[in-house]
C-alpha cells in the first residue's frame, strides 16, 4: 500500500513539475490525452469487471449497492414530490400575497403565511435531516466503492508491471546507436 502511495504522489509531482509548454500543446494533442485517459478509464472497469466474475463477494456487493441506491431513490421520490408541492404552494401564496393592495390586510395574511411556512419547516425538518441523510451515506457508499475499484485494480496493475515489463536491453541498444551517429556526425562537423 506504502508503493501505491509513493508512485501515486510521484505522478501528482510529476505532472505538477511538468513545464507549462507542454500544457499548452495543441487541441489535437489534448484530446489525444483525453481519449487515452478514457481508455484508461474503460481498463479500470474492465479490471474490476474481471475481478468481479472471479470473486462472488464483489458481483454481491455491487448487487447490494444497485438495491440500496434504488431503494433510496424510491423513499426519496415521495418525499420530494411532497416537499416540491409544499414549496410551490408557499410560492404561489406570496405571490398572490403581493396583489393585495391594502397594507393592514396584506401584512396579516403575510403573518399567517409565514406561520404557516414556520410549522410546516418544523414539522418536515426530521424527514428533511432524513433525506439529506440519505443522500450523504449515498455518495459515501460510493465514494467507498470507487475506493474499492481503485486499490483492487491498482494492485493487478502493479502485479502486471513487474510479471510483464519489457526488457531495456534493446533500448539500450539503440541508445549506444544513436550515441556512435552522433559522434559520426560531429567528427564530419569538425572535419570541415
């Protein structure tokens, strides 16, 4: 876990320390980076997807969470539909509430109003704290899970580099080639 840390902190230095040149490229060259990261997106998934079918507790996890998320979209459904008419109506109170023309009358109906709108607050605030509850422990659950796809997949990504990283020799070869045609062509630069 301490080498996933590390590599992913020196990726983030990297890509910080990096010039602004080459932030600047062309728009060809941005959305070659974007397409890629896009793939790279569609490996993790196909990573997790992979994981998945070979660990059961994973593919019931996911069904879990899809139930979950359903269950609470149902709950919260009624909820707001019932909190959207509430609101609405207080809305379209105080609008008609600014077509009455005498003040005295206006003010009291504007009291009974705002009464009206204190009650109901007081009354809806538990079901109100309950929803934004819901919707809190929802996007912690999936901020857990996208924590869960992360270090599955980063840990066969580091299985993979080090079973199947390509052997240096032959660039090393080509590096000693371009290193004598260098040296070639500053000895003709040198003769003339």
């Amino acid at each position: 876990m301490k080498n996933t840390f590390f590599l992913f902190t020196f990726c983030v230095f990297f890509a910080a320390c990096s010039p602004k040149d080459d932030r600047k490229k062309d728009s060809s060259a941005n959305n070659n980076s974007s397409s890629a990261v896009s793939r790279e997106g569609n490996m993790l998934d196909k990573l997790y997807e992979e994981l998945k079918e070979q660990r059961p507790e994973l593919q019931a996890l996911e069904l879990e969470i899809e139930d979950i998320d359903q269950a609470k979209e149902d709950a919260l459904a009624s909820y707001k539909a019932y909190n959207l008419k509430n609101e609405q109506g207080y809305s379209i109170a105080n609008q008609h509430l600014s077509a009455i023309k005498d003040s005295l009358l206006r003010n009291n109906i504007e009291l009974m109003i705002n009464k009206s709108q204190y009650t109901y607050d007081q009354d809806n605030a538990a079901m109100a704290l309950a929803a934004a509850t819901l919707e809190n422990r929802s996007r912690s659950l999936h901020d857990h899970q996208e924590a869960l796809k992360i270090i599955l997949t980063l840990n066969l990504m580091e299985k993979y580099q080090k079973k199947q990283i390509p052997n240096a020799s032959e660039h090393e070869k080509i590096i000693a080639r371009y290193n004598a045609t260098i040296h070639k062509a500053d000895s003709l630069l040198q003769a003339k």
